[in-house]
C-alpha cells in the first residue's frame, strides 16, 4: 500500500501537468484573496482571519481534486496494467486506499503554502498577532476533511473510466452536487434532512473553527462509502444480487447513521474559537428551545454599498441566527435590502422611520475616496401576529465604526434572544412604581415605562394608604415582583418603610433612585444660580441596614456632560455647549451583565455612595471617574462656575460609588426594634433577593419636549442619546431575570482588524509574497524533486 502511495506521488510530480494544477490552485487563491476586488479579498475586507479562503477553497478544489484524481484508475485501465496490478499479492481495499492516500497527500501538499497567508495575517493584525489560532485550526480541520470527501469522490470516478477527461467532468458534477447541490434540492422539498446530505452544511460550521462529532462523522461516511465503491468497482467479476444487496444496505446504513446523528443529541460539538462565539449560552438556547411555532426573522443588513465593517456585522449575524435555526427550525430567516429599489427609496426611508426603524448613516472608505451609505441596522421577529424590532447595532459615543461592530457582534445573541423571549413568553412578573412620597411625574418617566412595558405589568403603587390599612397595604405591595422608586423628594414615614422592609424580606426586588441632595437644573436656568442643600428622605437608617449609605454630596467630575447656555440677546442669541462638571458621564469598565458593552451613562447632581460590611453581597456597578472631587452641602451651586477653568489639582478624591447592586439575604431594618405596628407573616431576615440602588433620581427621567416626553438619555443639543435607558432596563431585567437571559451580556466577544496603516504601506509587498512567492517554492521543489529523481535513475 506504501508502495502503489509512493508511486502515485513520485508519477504525479514527474509530469508537468502535476505542477501545472497545483500552480493553477495557488494563483487562484492569490489572486482572488490578496488582488482581485471582491468579497473574498483579505487586504479590502480588513479582518485578521482566513474565513474568505475557507469559504474560497471549496470552490476551487472542486477542480483541483478531480485533476488530480482522475488519472488514478483510468489512467491504469487504458494503459492495461489495472488487471496486473490486481493480481499482486495485495487486496484490493488496501490497493484503493493506497491510490487514495496518495492523491490526499498531493493535496495537502498543495495547501501548504496557504500557511502564508496565516503569516501574512498574523504580521497585518492590529495589533499584531491578534490571529484567532484556534479558530483558524479548527477551518484547517473542515478543510481536511472536505478533501478526503472530495478526493473519495475523484477516485471512485477515475474507476469507472478509462477516459481522464470525463472522469474529470464526472468528479467535478459529484462534488459539485454533493457540495451545494443538496441545498438547492432540500429548498425544493422544503426537507432539513436533505440538506443535511450535502457537504455544505456540514463543512459550514467547521470552517468557522467549531468540530462537531455529527458532522465528522458525514464526512468520514462519506469518504468510506466511495472508497468501498471503489473498491466494488476495480474488481472484475460482475455484481451479483447479494453483492448489490450489500452496497445498498451499506448506503442505507449511511444514511441511518447520519440521520441518527442529526436527531440525536448524542454528541460532541468543539468550539475551537478563543471567544467561544459560536458556543450559544444555556439561557439563549432554553429560549430556543422552547419555540413551538414558526419566528420569522427579517435582517435589514443587505446591500452592496456597505463598509467592511458592517459586512462582517451581516456575517456574524447569519452565522447566529443559522446556529439558533440549528437547534430548532421553526425558526427562519432571510436578509432584505430595503433600499434596494431606488425609484422609492426616499419613501421606504420614510417608511421605516415611522416604524421606529432609524437609519444609520456610514463613511464607506473605498480606494482612498469616501463615499456615505445608509443601512437600516434592525431586523423584525414575527410570531403568532405579533411583531417586535431588534436593534443590531450597539451604540457607544466616541466609538469608531470597528469598536461599533465590534461592540454589536458581542451584543447579537442577548439581542436575538430577548427578542425572541418577549415573543414567546407572555408577561408574568409585575413592577410597581412608588408613589406617595413625591416622586418624578408619570411624563418624566413616560420613556423607560413604556420601555418597561414590553416586558412586565406595570402599575403605581401609593403607599399613602399604610396610615389608615397597612395590613392589606403591606400585602397588596408583596404581590409585586419589583418596585421602583424614582427620585423620592418628601419624607418616608416609619409606617411606609416597614411595609416597604416586609416586601424585602418577602424576596421583592427594589430599584431605588435617590437624590439626598435637593438642586435642580430649572432653578439654575432661571435664576443662574441655586442652593444645593441636604434632603431628608428618612431613609438613611433604612439603606444602611442593608449596607449602603449615600452621602448628601455632590460628586464633582472633570470627565462630564456639558451643559447648554444661551448666550447674547433676542436675534443674535446663540447656545453653546459649556463643561458641566456635575453631570458626570460614566463609561462603565467592568463585565457585569448590567453594565457590560455599555454606552456612556449620564448623571446630574449625582450624589456620593458608601457600602458598609455585612453579609449582603455589594458590586459597585457604576462609578464616577479617577478625575473627582467631592463638594459638600449646603453650598451655592452657580452658573458662573462654567467661565472658571478647574484646578486639577483639586480633582483627588479618586473613583466615587454611583450605584450599588446588592444581593443576598438581608437582615430587617426593624429587627430587634419596636415595629410600627404588627404585620401578618413578619420577617426578621429575608429570602435571597436583590436590590439596586442609585445616588441620582434624574437619571432616569426624560425630557419633555414640545411634542410630549423625548427619549430618555436623548441629548437634542448634541444629538447623543446616553445609555441612561439602557442601564435601567439591564437593571431590572437582572433584578427579575430567573432564567439568566441577561447573563448573555457578559460573554465577551471580540472582532479581530487588520492594521490599515501597515497595509497602505505595505500592500504590494505581501501581495508578492502570497502570489508569487507560493509558485516560487513551488518551482524551487520541482526543481529538486526532479534533480534527485534524475540522479537516483542515472545510476
């Protein structure tokens, strides 16, 4: 068997055509990934892997492999020298194999030099070597496997001929068909099983870097099923019945197998990327899991006109929603360019901006010449009659358009997956929105209400009723999941903060949103100055029971919003955009699930928070900059102080607490004190439950503008909208999440550049080495392979 593996390799570099065809594979690969225009360049498409040239490569090696196969047993027919061969002393499996292998190691060969381009990428990272290895390992693995299919292929075609050329032709249509050809009859059929008979479906995940035992196992049925028809096919007796029994059994048993395997969750799946990114998390895939009908997913991302950037972002975005279709096809997709249609286009434009579907503007950078593109970064998941908008793209302020995609890639699966949650799951838990006590107006929290709405019930809660019935008041308050207290400003009585201790002690969630210092930016717009002083909210014994105590301080931070002034007079007024240094903005660093990939968090009048020890757990979730002084009460808060330039040297009080998140089991304000009066069902210490408290009322409170309450976060001035909303939704959906849903923000995803400065000045030259530099060596091994054969022949 070595010897006929010896031979195919030493007849096949004897003949120039062997080097021709491999030549011919390598300037292909070149010219496509490293010249030609197109989707499949490396150099234009700016990413640091090699998935245009797993996605290439089949392409070509469906040529390749039968120009190298198709000499092996046809050649030896027409030569005559099949019969002698079969009658050596060697059975006809091993003279197949051998024949096989050695056509494989011819085409591992030839793929050698792409290791080249692993180079190249790896030097043009940014920053180098940011190379995903195990990824482009685990593709390297997909790829090896389709060649041993497609090398089973052109061996058992080179069998039934004696005709090079239409055992070329014939291989070529197999691997074709078997290829891509299932896919275009498993449409037709509407038959997941079908497609699963092709190789692309299998050969799909693993060039990402993600090994599945299911898909291995196709492809070595595959490759041992065509082996033992070749094996069938050289012999020279005729079939008789049992023996076409036997290979139809055989078939039929590959198919079993394969359709076992895809049934059964009886297997193995490798996710060789360094992220893990194409592993979907045990929350997302519950959810999944649990859609019973179908979900119909329409992605905008579709044109011709998009950056690099955000091509990749329509990869990445198919490639999850096929993982989702994986494990359960109810769920289906397609990608739809909206604009495609020119003639409406304004119109279409108009369209989906009254949908709430906004479009994104871009900077297209081809050539060295801009260009402007607009993309409507949304999809729309239908189910049962119901529609919902999922946002693809994830906001940062400052960000490029890289740390945009990038910051969108890792945001993808929580997106899809809350989506499809509020689909299929009616709203269970209830929140409650304090009232009695003073807090914000309906219109200033109208935004995050209504957000708060496609998730849970809602409804206001005054606790002014615990004077005249606390008990029915303390029981009504328990059967909510969640309160929310936003921007309190009158006292709390002891009456009202034992009912509200009991609802924690009974396990409810609360988020609380204090201001301990009263100021307000109206006055400062009105009078240009104000008085900030201390406010009472009877509430500090109260937090620090459970281990936080927020100071009546104004938290000064140079790294802030700025504030709008007018300045001049009637017509020749003009507003200016000033620093502000009590309006910090917070770009939180930490991986929480409520703060991770977060855009800029804005505060005004944020007040200072102190965790004290006990056994509640406390995760400080957002903090003021390193660059923060802290500026006591009462003191005069003016607008003059935007015309004085601030000392640095002042700003040395470091990183200040903004909000808290507490967790665990909390020990009652009231225990061991006399209650305010008795409660059915007290409690002493609760259940574990959780409770989020933040030093800053506004933040959660919209503007109102002339046409009704804004957007909360939403800067008019600027154009900005801060991650205020965001925050406060991740927030509570952490504080009533029981299945871990948000869990998903944590994973940390990131998206691999190449360095677009190295590659301006360095272009041409690794153009020539992933060119040409391939058939050099290529010709520098022919040279001594056909040296040394000469000598040892010569002798």
């Amino acid at each position: 068997m070595l010897a006929i593996l010896r031979k195919e390799i030493s007849s096949f570099f004897a003949s120039p055509i062997g080097y021709l065809v491999i030549a011919i594979f390598l300037l292909l690969n070149g010219l496509f990934l490293w010249l030609f225009k197109g989707e499949f360049n490396i150099l234009d498409n700016g990413f640091a892997d090699l998935s245009s040239f797993f996605l290439l490569a089949p392409w070509i090696l469906i040529f390749l492999i039968p120009a190298v196969t198709m000499r092996s047993f046809s050649d030896e027919k027409k030569q005559g020298t099949l019969e002698l061969l079969l009658t050596k002393p060697i059975s006809h499996l091993k003279i197949v194999i051998g024949k096989y292998l050695g056509a494989f190691v011819l085409i591992v060969l030839a793929l050698l030099p792409s290791l080249l381009y692993v180079y190249t990428v790896y030097q043009l990272g940014n920053p180098q070597g940011n190379l995903d290895v195990g990824s482009t390992l685990g593709s390297y693995f997909g790829l090896l496997f389709l060649v041993a299919a497609y090398t089973s292929i052109g061996i058992f075609t080179s069998s039934i001929t004696d005709n090079q050329i239409v055992a070329f032709i014939v291989a070529v249509f197999l691997c074709f068909f078997f290829y891509i050809g299932f896919e275009g009859v498993a449409d037709f059929m509407s038959s997941n099983f079908v497609e699963q008979l092709g190789m692309n479906a299998h050969y799909k995940s693993m060039s990402r870097g993600v090994l599945d035992t299911r898909d291995i196992v196709y492809f070595i049925s595959v490759t041992l099923l065509f082996i033992l028809f070749t094996t069938r096919r050289i012999q020279t007796k005729a079939f008789d019945k049992k023996e076409l029994g036997t290979l139809i059994l055989l078939t039929f048993g590959v198919l079993v197998i394969n359709l076992f395997s895809t049934k059964t969750d009886i297997y193995q799946r490798y996710d060789l990327t360094t992220d893990k990114r194409y592993t979907i998390s045990e929350a997302a895939l519950n959810i999944v899991h649990e859609v019973e009908s179908p979900i119909q997913v329409d992605v905008f991302l579709e044109g011709d006109d998009f950056p690099t950037e955000f091509r990749r972002l329509k990869t990445e975005t198919k490639q999850l929603l096929e993982e989702f279709q994986a494990h359960n096809r109810n769920i289906a997709f397609n990608f739809i360019n909206p604009l495609e249609d020119e003639a409406n286009r304004d119109q279409v434009i108009q369209q989906m901006n009254q949908r709430g579907l906004t479009p994104m503007q871009l900077t297209v950078q081809e050539s060295g010449k801009s260009s402007q593109a607009v993309i409507f970064p949304w999809a729309l998941a239908s189910h049962n009659n119901v529609t919902i908008e999922i946002p693809l793209v994830k906001t940062k302020i400052g960000a490029t358009q890289q740390e945009l995609v990038t910051n969108s890639v890792q945001h993808l699966e929580y997106a899809f997956a809350d989506g499809f949650s509020k689909l299929i799951h009616p709203k269970r838990k209830k929140v409650a929105i304090l009232r009695g006590n003073n807090q914000l107006e309906d219109k200033y929290i109208f935004d995050f209400a209504k957000t708060l709405r496609d998730y849970y019930f809602i409804a206001p809660f005054t606790l002014d009723s615990v004077a005249s019935n606390p008990q029915n008041t303390s029981k009504a308050l328990n059967s909510y999941d969640l309160i929310i207290s936003a921007k309190p400003t009158e006292t709390f009585t002891e009456e009202e903060k034992f009912v509200l201790d009991q609802f924690t002690m009974h396990g409810g969630k609360s988020l609380w949103l204090i201001d301990n210092v009263a100021t307000e930016k109206d006055s400062l717009y009105e009078s240009g100055k104000s008085i900030a002083i201390a406010r009472d909210l009877n509430l500090t014994d109260f937090f620090f029971k459970y281990g936080v105590r927020i100071n009546p301080v104004l938290v000064n931070d140079l790294y802030s919003a700025p504030i709008v002034l007018a300045t001049g007079e009637g017509s020749q007024s003009q507003f200016q955009q000033v620093p502000w240094f009590y309006s910090p903005l917070v770009n939180s660093m930490n991986t929480h699930p409520i703060t991770n990939n977060l855009n800029l968090v804005k505060f005004d009048f944020a007040n200072q928070i102190d965790t004290l020890k006990n056994d509640v757990s406390k995760t400080i979730l957002l903090h003021s900059s390193v660059l923060t002084k802290i500026d006591g009460t009462p003191r005069e808060v003016s607008l003059e102080m935007t015309r004085k330039e601030p000392d640095p040297q002042t700003y040395t009080k470091g990183q200040q607490n903004l909000a808290v998140l507490l967790e665990g089991e909390f020990t009652s304000v009231y225990n061991n004190r006399v209650k305010p009066f008795p409660l059915d069902n007290e409690k002493n210490s609760s259940v574990s439950t959780k409770m989020i408290v933040i030093a800053d009322g506004d933040l959660i409170k919209n503007e109102v503008g002339r046409n009704g309450p804004e957007e909360l976060g939403f800067d008019k001035w600027s154009g900005q909208t801060y991650g205020n909303k965001e925050f406060l939704l991740n927030a509570v959906n952490y504080l009533l999440d029981d299945n871990g849903l948000i869990n998903i923000r944590s994973k940390e995803i990131t998206v691999a550049f190449l360095d677009q400065n190295k590659i301006a000045s360095e272009k041409t030259k690794w153009q020539f080495i992933n060119i040409l530099l391939p058939l050099v060596l290529l010709g520098v091994f022919g040279f001594i392979f056909n040296y040394f054969r000469r000598k040892k022949y010569a002798k």
